[in-house]
C-alpha cells in the first residue's frame, strides 16, 4: 500500500489558540499586577504571534523591571496550561495513524509555544513529525515548512499528500504549491486570485473524516 501523508495546521486548526493565548495574557498580567494598559497591548501584539522580542518590548515601552525572558517563559507555560484540544480530534488523529496514515504538523510560530502546545495536548503522542517556522526561520507558505514537516514524518512530498488548515494563504496555498491536496477549515476571509481547496469543511473532524474515506491506491 502507498503511504498516505496527512499534514495539519496547528492554531485555529488542531487546537483553539485565540481562547488560550487570551487566557495567558489575563494570567501573565494578574500575576504580576500589571494595569490594564499592559494586558491590552499585549493582547494586541500577540494577537497574530507570540515571539521572546514581544516581551522585551514589552519590559522596554511600560519599564518593566521583570526580565523578558522570564516573562516569556512565564507566558509559554501558561499558555501550555491553557490550550485545549477537543477529545473528537485526539480521536480522530488516533483513528488516522490506526487507518496507516503517516501525520505531520506544519505550523508558523515559535518553537517555544508550539511545542509547547503540542506537548500539553497530547497531540505529540499521534503525530509522525513537526514542523515549526520558529525551528527553521521559514514560514508557510513557504515550500521549505512543508518539505520539512514531511521529512520529519520520514516522507518526501514527491509521495504527494494532504494539508489541513485554516489559514487560505499559508495553508491552503502553500499546500497547493507544495503539490498537496488540501481540506480548507472555512472562516477566514479567502483571498481573490487563490485556487480553491479540494474540499472545504467546518471543522477539523469532517477534514479527518474525509481522509478516512479516502480508498488507498
């Protein structure tokens, strides 16, 4: 039988980052008693992406006397603490590796907090490989992030594929140029220009679903 690759986005994705990273924020800010001020900006900052330069900024523009380091470690725990991934998901990745599906995770970010992320889960414990931006200072949809997620499942991407995400862009158009099929999550805004996704879904376990119904060549 071919090996079958599956490679998922991670935030808006896999797991509910938007619900997480406001909760670190809150925590971070009450632990420290910072005003409000601070909570907002941060909010605002990190609303896209979270790297150790925020928090430095941070210390810089409210004259913190707390390290940035500290700070950012601080915010990755607590964000590890807070993410969720849906029971339905975790099952479904555990019926793809069960079905001989080979799963990766390509995802932007940094290493800290979606590692971070992946380890708190339990996802690590059902995927084949990862691929961070933070790792590789490359970004999807940069071809490089998916070659990279495929060869740390032990897989080329000359076998072709699937990519699973929310971000049209990143995603659904760096899947296609990586020559992977792709199952697009709808809600953010499709770009004009953009090919469509080969199927489009509300949820990530309609995705999974899709490929389990997938007769292997």
């Amino acid at each position: 039988m071919q090996q079958r690759l599956a490679l998922f986005d991670l935030d808006g994705t896999l797991v509910d980052r938007q619900a997480a990273y406001s909760e670190a924020v809150a925590g971070l800010c009450r632990a420290h008693g910072f005003d409000p001020s601070v909570e907002q900006w941060l909010l605002a900052q990190l609303a896209d992406r979270a790297n150790p330069s925020d928090f430095a900024q941070l210390r810089t523009v409210f004259h913190l006397d707390e390290p940035a380091t500290e700070l950012w470690q601080e915010y990755v725990d607590l964000i590890a603490a807070a993410v969720t991934c849906r029971p339905e998901v975790l099952e479904g990745l555990a019926e793809l590796r069960a079905a001989a599906w080979t799963i990766g995770i390509a995802t932007n970010g940094s290493a800290d907090t979606q590692r971070a992320k992946i380890t708190a889960t339990g996802i690590v414990e059902l995927v084949d490989g990862v691929a961070v931006s933070g790792d590789l200072d490359v970004r999807k949809p940069n071809r490089r992030l998916f070659e990279a997620a495929a060869a740390q499942c032990g897989l080329d991407l000359s076998i072709g594929g699937w990519m699973i995400g929310d971000n049209p862009s990143a995603d659904i158009g760096g899947g296609h140029q990586a020559g992977l099929r792709t199952i697009w999550l709808r809600g953010l805004p499709w770009p004009d220009g953009l090919p469509a996704a080969h199927h489009t879904v509300d949820d990530v376990t309609d995705a999974i679903n899709i490929l389990l119904n997938e007769n292997p060549e």
